[in-house]
C-alpha cells in the first residue's frame, strides 16, 4: 500500500511540473510595441516603432534552446514630430537608406530569479553588431505571456547622432523600451 501511495506521489508531482512548463513561439505583434525615451536639450522626448517583425521559441523549462530575433523597421520611427522623423532616417542617425533595418537575435537566455531572465544576443544597427545583455520580466497571464525588458543604447556605440549632433543636445544613452506579446502553447 505504502508503495501504490508513493508512485500516486511521484505521479501528481511530476504532474504538477509539467502543468507549470510553459512554451511561448509565437509573438503577436500587434498587441506588442517597441518604444524608447531620451533627453533632448534637457527635455525627455519619447517615441516609438511601429513595424517590426519578430520569432520567439521559449520554453520555461528549455533555456538552452531558447531563441528570439527581432527586426525592426527603422523606417517606422515617430519621435513625436516630423521634423524628428525626417532627420532621424538620415545618414548622421540611422541612415536608413543603407541600413533599413535593426537586427537583435539573441545567443543565451539565463533566468535571473523568477519570471526574470537576462537575454544575451548580438544587436546590428547602421551596420555595426555589439553585443548586448536585456533584462526581460516575464509576466505570464491568461493564455499568454507578456515580456517585458528594457536596453540602454549607447548611441556612441552604432555610430549614431554623428556630425552637428555628436554634441550633447541629445542624451548618449537611449532607453529602449518593448512589450512583446506571445500566445502561450
């Protein structure tokens, strides 16, 4: 009897760890959103992203196989006035004629403490890779998982704000905010 009661509690327990696993591989991109702040002339400015297109394959009890890329439309800019985003596409900034396109795609996932994980990864900007660590809250809900994670760019770093505004009008460190949205499997 005490053997039956044994295996019946080995049983529910790994039950229950199988019920706690939970996988994210898809990202609505649509609920998500990318946004970033700075100072400019001692004002904080603050705007977004609106195009980006991004891969998730996340498994809480997998991090070794953990995988996420993100691309952004650097195009997609709104800084908060046209006259932002019109300079902001030119070469002193993103250069977008050349380098459309900002590139994350991620080489480690190390969880931190519960629900927080630091993400590794090799970020590609106006033709420049650095490697950048992200910490990322995982904020699991109702079917789905939002995670949360903020970046502080060095703008210095990719070359960006060259010329008239390598000065200090616009801060060197730029906050990058993200919301990613992924259905849970």
């Amino acid at each position: 009897m005490s053997i039956r009661m044994l295996l019946a509690a080995a049983c529910s327990l790994c039950a229950i760890a199988t019920v706690q696993a939970v996988e994210y591989d898809h990202v609505n991109t649509t609920a998500s959103q990318i946004s970033f702040t700075y100072s400019q002339m001692g004002s904080r400015m603050y705007g977004t992203f609106g195009k980006f297109d991004a891969t998730l394959n996340f498994d809480t009890d997998n991090l070794a196989n953990a995988r996420t890329t993100l691309h952004i439309d650097l195009t997609s800019i709104d800084a908060g006035s046209e006259d932002a985003n019109t300079e902001l596409v030119k070469p002193a900034w993103f250069d977008t004629g050349k380098y459309p396109v900002a590139v994350f795609e991620s080489s480690r996932f190390t969880q931190v403490s519960e629900n927080h994980f630091l993400i590794a990864g090799q970020l590609s900007l106006k033709g420049i890779t650095r490697e950048v660590q992200v910490p990322v809250e995982l904020k699991p809900g109702s079917a789905i998982g939002i995670f949360d994670g903020e970046l502080l760019l060095k703008r210095d770093a990719f070359g960006l704000g060259a010329g008239e505004w390598a000065d200090t009008v616009v801060s060197k460190e730029i906050t990058i905010k993200f919301k990613v949205v992924a259905p849970q499997q």
